[in-house]
C-alpha cells in the first residue's frame, strides 16, 4: 500500500520531522525535474538543502515507495539537516532509525535498520 496521503496535487508539504522544513516532490511533467532527476540519480532519492529548508523527492520514485520507506527517507534526509555536512550516510541514517524509534515509528526504523546493513555493513 502506498502512502498517498504524503503525495499530493501541489507537489509540496510540511516535513513529517519539522513543519519549518518544506518538502517539494517533482515529477516529470515539471520544468525543474530534468535538471533534478541528475542529482537523484547521483544522490538518491530525495535531497535534502538545508540553506533552504527544503527536500526535494522524485515524485517519480516517490509513487513507488510504501508509508514507512518514505519515511525512513525523509528522517535520514532530517537527519543532514540535524547533524551538518560533517555526518556521514551513516551517521544519518542511525539518527534517523533512532528517531524514528522515539516517534513509535518500529516498522519504518525496521526499514532503517535493513538498509544500513546493505549501505554499510553491521549497525554496531
């Protein structure tokens, strides 16, 4: 089941994470999603801008995802945004599984959990 309620007609929304933080989906019908979809393929997903307050999705990719994929990636894109360019993928995405843990969000830290395991090996 999709998340449909996190994908709506005006391409953006509040973060989950923090309501200061916009969140803009592009899909291939808008202008910017050619120069975009670059960066997604070189970066993942969605990406993050902390300067700007803003996520920027694949709305394409984004229509593939479930409830909790979207948001274990939002908490790890919110996690850039926490810890600074310092912090690794790794470090983004323990902070996003422990956040998620903290908001009762098990499933989408299990999702976390599964991924940092292929991004990066055992978790500790």
């Amino acid at each position: 089941m999709k998340f449909k309620s996190y994908i709506n007609e005006s391409n953006t929304r509040k973060s989950v994470f923090d309501p200061s933080i916009i969140v803009h989906i592009l899909y291939k019908n808008d202008p910017e999603y050619a120069v975009w979809k670059k960066q997604f393929d070189k970066y993942g997903l969605a990406i993050g801008i902390p300067d700007k307050k803003a996520i920027i999705w694949d709305g394409e990719e984004l229509k593939k995802l479930s409830k909790d994929e979207i948001l274990f990636i939002e908490a790890h894109e919110y996690s850039h945004f926490i810890l600074g360019k310092e912090a690794t993928e790794a470090d983004c995405d323990r902070l996003a599984i422990e956040n998620l843990t903290k908001k009762g969000k098990k499933s989408a830290a299990s999702i976390g959990i599964k991924a940092f395991t292929k991004r990066h090996g055992e978790m500790y």
